[in-house]
C-alpha cells in the first residue's frame, strides 16, 4: 500500500490527462476562490491602507537589509515553525496539518504528472496524508471541540469548519481507497464496491476543499505570512501598529500626559502583574 501509487490503478477508469485537468482545475478554484474572497473582505486593501497609517506614524526608517531579516525571521518563526502558538497541543496539530497538507499537495501533482514514481514519492503520499489525519483530528476532537470550555458537540457544523472537515476527510479517504485498492479489489467501471464509493468520497471531499475557498479558512493561508511581516516591520518603525506604546505608570511624565492614572491609581500604581498570562490557556 504505501510503496505504491494509488492513481496509476485508475488509468483503466479515466486517461491521465481527465487527472491532470483535474488538478488545473483544482488550482484554478484555489486562485479564483482568493481573489473573491481578496476582494470581499478587502483584504488587500486593509494592509496597503494599514501599511500607509503606519509609515506615517514611523519613528524610524526600516532600512531593506532589514527588512529582509525580518522576513527571514517571519518564514522562520511564523511560517516554518508556527511560533506564535503559545499552546503547544494546538501548534504540534498546526504544524502537522500544514506539513502534510504540502506534502499531499505536491507528491499528488507529481504522481499523477510524472511520467514514473519512485516508491518514495509513493510513501511520502500517505506519511503526507496520515499527518493531515493527525493533525485534522488533534485539531478536531481535543482543541476546536472543547465541550468542558464550549459545550460544544464535535457533530456541531458550521461555515467555518469546512476547511478543516473537508481537510481531514480527504485525507482519509484517500487512504482507506488507497488500503482498498492495494488489497487487489479492482477498478473495473462495472465495479460498483468499496474502492470505487471511498475513491467518490475522496474526490467530493477533495473538490469541496478546493471549491469552498470564498467560505472557508484556505486563503488565509496566504494572507498569514504578510500580516506577520507587516507587524514585524510596524514593531521595527516604532509605529507600533498605531496601537499606544507600553508606557511605565509610575513614570511623573506619563501621568502628566494621562491625569487619569493617578486620579484612579494615584502616583505610585501598583504593578498589576502578569494578568491573563498568569495562568496558562487550558482551552482554545
């Protein structure tokens, strides 16, 4: 099963080239469904307009070598590592389901566009599956279903799931046809069993991921990373976000700027310590 390609079986059922316009087609749900969904939360807009706001109230200039490291410092922290989780159970599941969704993706475009595949491409396809499974259930069943925080039941749908149901669903589908067909039950048209229904389950499903981009969660994918460098470049240039600066309130300057922290707090206000850090997040 894992050493072989699961779509050179379904060349008696449909040409290579019906796959490969499939994939396009694929891509090209992916491009429309962002740039509809670009265009309907205005998203681009925001962080030009945002980026301008915030040049504005720069301190300082952002020289480009350094904004290069911290694009550097972005890919690495944010996008590789996903570093901005502080919960460790909900980064592992991040990460899982991230590096197995790009594995899938592109062991998939390989098996069925190349010409030969080796038995490692092979294998990486289901170890790329089996870490979406992990990662899409983790996710699933322990943070985004935390019924002792929410109540919340893990049949209970809405808009926003679709991304991460249609996720993992594929995912299984597509190994339990792959075990199904690796068993020797045959892909013949008239071959109505259980290979050919998990095979139509894996093809909704994958569709529905790719076709829901407008309503689901897939374009922040590419929307995280910009956002993460643009704070990053915001922190560097002193404008801050446009968000006010953490100011010391014991400090005589600050509360003859703001006559409100010591009329509430009076002149030495007491350290109001960690907060909402002191205790860990038990739920998401």
């Amino acid at each position: 099963m894992f050493n072989t390609n699961p779509f050179s079986e379904l060349t008696g059922l449909m040409s290579p080239e019906v796959m490969q316009g499939y994939i396009i087609l694929m891509a090209i749900l992916v491009f429309v469904g962002t740039v509809l969904d670009m265009m309907h939360k205005k998203s681009a807009k925001y962080f030009f307009e945002d980026a301008k706001k915030a040049k504005e109230n720069a301190t300082r200039t952002v020289s480009t070598g350094e904004k290069a490291g911290l694009a550097v410092a972005t890919i690495a922290n944010e996008v590789l590592t996903s570093g901005e989780f502080c919960n460790m159970k909900r980064r592992i599941s991040h990460l899982l389901t991230m590096y197995g969704f790009i594995i899938f993706i592109v062991t998939t475009a390989i098996m069925i566009f190349g010409t030969e595949t080796s038995a490692t491409v092979a294998m990486l396809w289901h170890v790329g599956a089996l870490m979406l499974c992990a990662g899409g259930y983790s996710f699933w069943f322990v943070i985004r279903v935390d019924v002792a925080a929410e109540g919340t039941k893990w049949y209970h749908l809405v808009r926003a799931d679709i991304f991460i149901v249609s996720l993992f669903t594929t995912a299984t589908f597509a190994l339990i046809w792959s075990y199904l067909q690796s068993k020797g039950a045959g892909y013949a048209v008239a071959d109505m069993g259980w290979t050919t229904l998990f095979f139509a389950l894996f093809i909704v499903s994958n569709t529905t991921l790719f076709a829901s981009v407008l309503w689901s969660k897939f374009a922040h994918m590419f929307f995280k990373p910009a956002a993460a460098f643009q704070k990053r470049v915001a922190q560097a240039d002193g404008s801050n976000l446009n968000l006010p600066g953490d100011f010391d309130l014991t400090d005589p300057a600050v509360q003859e700027r703001f006559p409100d922290i010591p009329q509430y707090m009076g002149k030495n206000p007491p350290n109001m310590g960690p907060g909402i850090r002191r205790e860990s997040p038990n739920h998401y």
